[in-house]
C-alpha cells in the first residue's frame, strides 16, 4: 500500500512530490496554464525541488511565466526551465508552440494539461468554437495530439508501462453539463434530454432558450469538464498498450486567478458550493499524485479528487461517447495532428 492511502484533502503537493521525488528525478514535464496564483505555479514549484531533467512552461503571457521561473531558479537553479507563449484558444497558436517543444526535447514524460478559463459572458476561439469548450479541452486536444510523439517516445524509453502520463485538470463541475453533441457551441439549437444538465440543477443555472438565454457560463464550463475526462478515458483506450497512462483530476475547491472572468453573481454562486477551501498547494495535490504515482500505472478509473481514484457520472467515462467526443475534437481541429 503507497503512500496514498493515508492522503486526505488537506494533503500538500509539497508532500506528494516529496514521496514521489524518485519518479520526479530526471522526468521531461510540461505543464500548461503557468502564472502566478495559479494551480499550473504550485504545481511547478512542487516539481521543480527534485530534481526533474527539464521543466516546459506554458502559457499565453511572458512576463507572467518569467515570474514563475524567477521562482524556480530560487528553489533549485539546477532545474532547466523554457518558456512557450501561447494562447490555447487559437489552433494556429498551438501548432506554432508545439514545433518550439519538439526543437527543445526529444521526449516528453509528463503533460499536464492544466490551463483553462472560465468566463459568465459567452466568447469564442478564434475558430469561431464556444471559448470555454475551445480552450478547456479543444486547445488541450490539440496540443496533445501534437505532442503525442514525444510522449511515445519517453514511454519507449523508459520501458516501464504507465509511468509516462498525460493529467488533465478536470473539475468535479462537471457534473453542471454532458457534452452538447447537438449544440456544443450554445447556439440554441435543439438537444435531446441526456445532453441536458443533469436533474437537481437549478433552473437559473442552466440555458434556457425559450426564455432568450440560449448561454449560461457555468454549463458551458460543465461540458468543458466532462471532455477533460472523456479526453483521458480516450487516451488511456488509445494509447495505454503503447505505455502512456492518463488521467483527469477535480483538484479540489480553490480560489485562484481563473475566476477574474466571472461576474459578481457567478463568484457569489461559486462561494457557496464548498465548506473546505483548498490553497495552493493543497491544489495541486491531486494532479502530483496523477501524474506521479507508481501505483497509478494501471489503473483503469479515470478521475482522482484528493489524490484517490473517485468514480463518476456515466456520461462522463462511456467510452462511445468518449470516442463520439474524439471524432468531434478531431473535426474541429481540421483531424490534422501536424506541424
């Protein structure tokens, strides 16, 4: 029995890295969403004390990512760090950052897909897709695909089955929406009943056409958290046989700067929904554990909260529906993983 077994929401990423510093040591990890007051900045830090071969920092801001690294040159100035700027709702900017990771590193141990954003008004992608869903899990879609060569490659390396892992931080509000087959986009079109928010959601926290408001933002935050783990069941059926493990993390309830796009209403609403807030290192707990944990490699569930493999709603773990969700990610990103 590993370690996990005595981890409890008040766990630190400090702690789990420490246990699992030996799987840590010499591993190539790329981390999204990178800034500070962020899960992507404690998630880093935790890292960066033992001893990783290289870190690969992403985000859509320089300057915000150099803060972090000025951070990690402090707590260990042995760790190589890079920098990749991009913005993960536009495509173009994807495929630009994936050709700068293929010229820094031949392998890639660990991907943690761990940006998103979450917004009460209704925006797009520069593709014309819903922003949440575009950003959240298109972009990650896509930049995972990309990268998937890298990942092969660390994985034939090691020769050590599940020990190479992609973590998408997910969030246990998923359960808000399934994914919108009929209308990812909330343009108001007509969805059957299982696409609708689940039974026991409020009325005024879901679309309602009929009454002129075809967008709620948290619904569409929801879609955009079920995809993140119908992302990973994909994953693990696609590419477990060639040693690549993945998973989808609820990191807990915390207050970071994703929330400086929501309205005064939304925040007040989020406010309520935890008795036990997290801080950030506590946060980024569960996602170490993920990507870390040797007792992980074959696991077959698909979503951790608190460090500990937790079930979910079918809708979110069918794998028709995860394969349903594929095919659609691959025709809004053109079904081209090319550079």
């Amino acid at each position: 029995m590993g370690p996990a077994a005595g981890w409890i929401q008040e766990t630190t990423g400090t702690e789990v890295a420490e246990a699992f510093k030996r799987n840590i040591k010499g591993k190539t990890i790329l981390i999204t969403g990178v800034s500070p007051i962020s899960l992507g900045e404690s998630t880093a830090l935790a890292i960066a004390r033992h001893g990783p071969a290289k870190l690969l920092l992403v985000s859509r801001t320089e300057s915000k990512l150099q803060h972090v690294a000025d951070k990690i040159a402090k707590i260990n100035p042995n760790v190589k760090v890079d920098l990749i700027v991009v913005d993960l709702s536009s495509q173009t900017d994807i495929r630009t950052a994936a050709r700068k990771v293929f010229d820094l590193t031949d392998r890639l141990d660990v991907l943690v897909n761990n940006a998103a954003v979450v917004t009460s008004a209704r925006g797009e992608t520069l593709e014309g897709i819903e922003l949440q869903f575009g950003t959240n899990h298109i972009g990650h879609h896509l930049l995972t695909s990309l990268l998937t060569p890298l990942l092969i490659a660390a994985a034939t390396a090691s020769g050590e089955r599940g020990t190479t892992r992609i973590v998408n931080v997910s969030s246990i509000g998923y359960r808000l929406s399934p994914i919108r087959f009929h209308d990812h986009n909330f343009e108001g079109k007509p969805i059957p009943s299982e696409e609708e928010p689940p039974k026991g959601i409020p009325a005024h926290m879901k679309p309602d056409v009929a009454a002129g408001r075809p967008y709620y933002g948290f619904t569409a935050y929801g879609q955009s958290k079920t995809a993140n783990i119908l992302h990973a069941v994909a994953l693990k059926e696609k590419f477990l046989s060639k040693g690549i493990q993945a998973f989808a993390v609820h990191p807990g309830s915390i207050w970071t700067d994703l929330s400086r796009n929501l309205s005064a209403a939304d925040r007040k609403i989020i406010e309520g929904t935890s008795t036990f807030w997290k801080n950030q290192d506590q946060g980024c707990a569960t996602t170490l554990a993920a990507a870390f944990d040797p007792d992980l490699c074959d696991a077959e569930g698909p979503f951790l909260s608190d460090c500990h493999l937790h079930d979910v709603a079918e809708y979110a773990k069918d794998q028709v529906i995860a394969e349903n969700l594929w095919q659609l990610s691959e025709k809004l990103t053109e079904g081209k993983a090319s550079l």
